[in-house]
C-alpha cells in the first residue's frame, strides 16, 4: 500500500467537493445572479486540487498495481461530478479494509 493513499484519499474527496461546489453553485450564481466572485473564490482552490489529484494518482499508480485502464479511469474521475467519489469506494476504500 502506498504511503500517499490517505493524502490522496484526502484529496480527492476535497477535489471533489470544489467541482460540485463550483459547478452546482458558484456557476449558475455568476452566470444568473450575475456574481461571479464565487468562482473566483472557488477556482483556485479547485484548480489547485486538481492539480494535486493528478499528481498523486499518478505517483500512486505504481504502488496501487494500477494497470493502464485503472489508471486512466481514475483520472477521468476528476472531470466527471461526483466521480472522485466513486473512485474512493470502488479503487481505494476496498484498500483500508
């Protein structure tokens, strides 16, 4: 087990919660209340995490046994809303256990 896992599981659960935070609400508020500075507040912070999300689950990949195709669809979690979630029940809580 990689020693990054909880940092990553960690992270993915933030990255996750700034998408849907971002998309959900700090989107529509700048595009129909016309107040965009929810998205500047939040868009940093998720820019950032992302960044971090790919980073680890890359530097993860290896330790995990991850082949190609894992891999792949654990970074194409990070674009889909509420896939980090999915990512962390079904590739790394199973894990902890």
């Amino acid at each position: 087990m990689s020693k990054l896992l909880p940092t990553f599981r960690i992270v993915a659960l933030l990255e996750g919660v700034s998408y849907i935070l971002l998309l959900f609400i700090a989107t529509p508020l700048k595009y129909f209340a016309n107040d965009p500075q929810y998205v500047k507040l939040l868009g940093m912070p998720h820019g950032l995490l992302f960044i971090a999300y790919v980073v680890i689950a890359v530097l993860i990949s290896k330790d995990m046994q991850w082949n190609n195709r894992t891999l792949w669809i654990v970074l194409l979690a990070s674009i889909i809303p509420f896939g980090t979630f999915y990512i962390d029940k079904k590739y790394l809580k199973t894990v902890n256990a």
